[in-house]
C-alpha cells in the first residue's frame, strides 16, 4: 500500500518538475526519489530536534503563556487561578506537558525553514529565477501560519473554553479540566489553525502550475466553499458550530482573496502571452460548438462516426422516398406457355409457384365419414 501511494506522489513530482524545466529533465528512478524523500524527512526531524531542545529551557514560560486564554475566557481571575484549574494525575503528566508545548513553540519558530525542505521536495526543477521568487512565497506563509496561531490562541480558543463551561454548568456538570488533557487540546487548536490559514500559499502553488485557473475558481466557488466546510469540520479539535465557523469564516475570505489574485495573474500573464491565450479561447470555443451541434441535434447517435462505412439496413428512415421503383416480381409460367414450347428448364424448382389447391378437394372430416359409410354398407 505504501509503494503504490509513494510511486504515486512521485508520478505527481516529476509532472511538477517537467512543468518547471519545460521538458529538459528527464524522469528519476524510484530510488532516487526516495532519496530525495528520506533527505526532507532527515531535515525536518533534525529541525525539530534542535528547536524544541531550545525551547524546552523555556517551558516554564511557556506554560505561563499556554494558561493564558483561561484568563481571556474569564475562567481563571490570575495565573495562581489558572494553575490551580488544572489538575494533575499522572505521574509524567507536567513533564509531558512540558515537551508538548516546547514542540508546538519548535513548529512555530522553526516553520519557515520546514516550508523550505517541503517546497523543495514538492517544487524540483526550480529555475534561479523561480528560486529567487521561493523566499517571498515562504515568507507570506510564515505569516499565514503565525496570523492562523494567534487569531487561535487570542481570539477562537477563549471563545470554545468559554462555550464548553456554560455548557456544562447549563447540564449541571462540573468542569474539571487535567493538565495533560488542556495542554493537548490548546497546542492542537492552535497548530491547527496555523495549519489551515495555509490555504492561500496551495491554492496560488496550483494557479501557478497551470492546475488551477480564475476561470475554474470563478465557476465552482459554491464547491469550494462546501468543501472549505468539509474541511474545517474535519479537522477542528471540537464539533460545535461556533468553532467550525470561527474557523471557516477566515478561510472563505482567503479562498476570495486567491480568486481576486488568480484574475491579476491570469490578466498579467495574458498582457505578456496573448497569443497563447488566444488559442486557448479558440480551442475552448471549436471545442464548445462542437459539443453543442452534437448534442443538440435530434438525429444524433454518439454510436456512430461519420467515417464508419454503412451497413446496416435496418436503420432506413421510413420518410425517405426510394430511388427506383421496386423491381416486377416474375410470375410463374401459365399452361398456355408450355404449349408454345417454351423452354421451361432454365427455371429453377424454388422459382416455380405452388399448385394451387384445387376446390374440390375434401376434407379428412369429410373423408373420415365416406369411409365410415362404406364400411357400414354392405357388399353388393
């Protein structure tokens, strides 16, 4: 399963790598890909390791911080409240929150650099031109990312903490929250949203691979907003409403803002290339009306081609008026003409008509009862 997954993304990352070097590479093997593969993976987990090792010497500040929205949501008077809020019972639980938070702060300050190896495994074959163009697209998703974590962490977590305490005070529960079990829903809520306001940086990496165009967006944004739905339904650490759309609420108006970005870059690149784009509309157009005087045409039969030789007979339009009156069928030879000495053997048995049935002719009925009454008479 895993083979068929990774040859597939590899299939996916040479037809990337062949759009940007315009057909001057030539297809890797699978070994080298999974080469390329293991050496992002290596990266990443060596990034990781030494951020979150630096991070860790600040865990206890980092906890003062994660506390925070239980002051923001009017849960917790001060930070001794908060502190006092959540329990512990586990014996590593403080030490695992620990780690927790230092990994999400790692994520976090180490986020441009993991978007460098990821872009330069999924974009290969990058021109020096194009890679001088990398550093601002990682730049705009680094501030995607951090303007998702703190619209979380100032804005959607205080709001959810605060829903989920009215909610149940109103079914007469009381709320005791763990420490392991807060650290990991507030890291996870904010990684999330972080995540997900990557949306613009993918949707303009399709535009610019020909995958995506304004053309497209403009005509399935109702789709696309269903689906942004899906998504933020999926991925959202809560199921209640308020949390879905504090998180697609944001996502609509960056799918909008990328519809407005593709139109520029569509009409840049159609003042720069506008015979390229006036044969695109020109296939668009033959292809258009072909379609349409298929389809609409009454008689129409998608089985059959105007090269295709006819044969069958049995599609004759009654309509039609024929050509040439149907020949005289040969009737048979008369008595008279045997008498003339006609030479009757050129005919062929099947050609003759048959007898006709002479009038009088009995029935068996008929005959049944002659031979009843002359078995019955008796002999003369």
């Amino acid at each position: 399963m895993w083979s068929g997954i990774l040859q597939k993304v590899f299939k996916v990352r040479e037809k990337v790598a062949l759009n940007l070097s315009g057909n001057t590479d030539e297809e890797k093997p699978f070994l080298e890909h999974l080469e390329d593969l293991r050496a992002m993976i290596v990266r990443i987990v060596m990034t990781l390791l030494i951020s979150t090792i630096c991070t860790f010497v600040f865990y206890q500040e980092l906890f003062r911080a994660i506390q925070l929205p239980l002051i923001f949501a009017g849960l917790a008077k001060d930070e001794k409240g908060a502190s006092e809020l959540l329990q512990n019972i586990d014996v590593a639980g403080p030490f695992m929150m620990a780690i927790n938070v230092s990994l999400i702060a790692a994520v976090i300050i180490a986020f441009p650099l993991l978007l460098v190896f990821l872009l330069q495994f999924i974009l290969p074959g990058l021109k020096p031109k194009e890679k001088k163009l990398l550093f601002p697209a990682i730049g705009i998703g680094t501030g995607l990312f951090l303007t998702g974590a703190f619209f979380a962490y100032w804005v959607v977590l205080p709001k959810a903490l605060a829903f989920f305490d009215e909610f149940a005070k109103s079914v007469g529960s009381r709320q005791d929250w763990t420490l392991s079990n807060y650290v990991t829903f507030a890291t996870r809520f904010i990684l999330v949203f972080g995540i997900s306001f990557e949306l613009p940086v993918i949707v303009m990496a399709l535009v610019k691979l020909d995958f995506l165009n304004f053309k497209i967006m403009k005509s399935t944004w109702r789709h696309a907003l269903v689906g942004i739905t899906l998504f933020a339904a999926i991925i959202t650490p809560t199921p209640d409403i308020l949390t879905l759309m504090l998180m697609s609420g944001p996502l609509y108006v960056l799918y909008a803002i990328c519809v407005w970005l593709a139109y520029f870059l569509e009409k840049k690149d159609r003042a720069a290339y506008p015979e390229y784009y006036a044969q695109i509309e020109k296939d668009e157009k033959e292809l258009e009306s072909a379609v349409n005087d298929d389809w609409d045409n009454e008689n129409y039969n998608p089985w059959h081609s105007e090269d295709d030789p006819v044969e069958d007979d049995d599609f004759i339009n009654p309509s039609a008026k024929p050509s040439a009156p149907p020949p005289e069928v040969e009737k048979p030879a008369s008595a008279d003409a045997e008498s003339d000495g006609e030479d009757q053997s050129s005919k062929m048995p099947d050609d003759e008509a048959p007898p006709a049935a002479s009038s009088e002719e009995k029935t068996l009925e008929e005959l049944a009862r002659e031979d009843e009454k002359r078995s019955n008479d008796p002999p003369a």
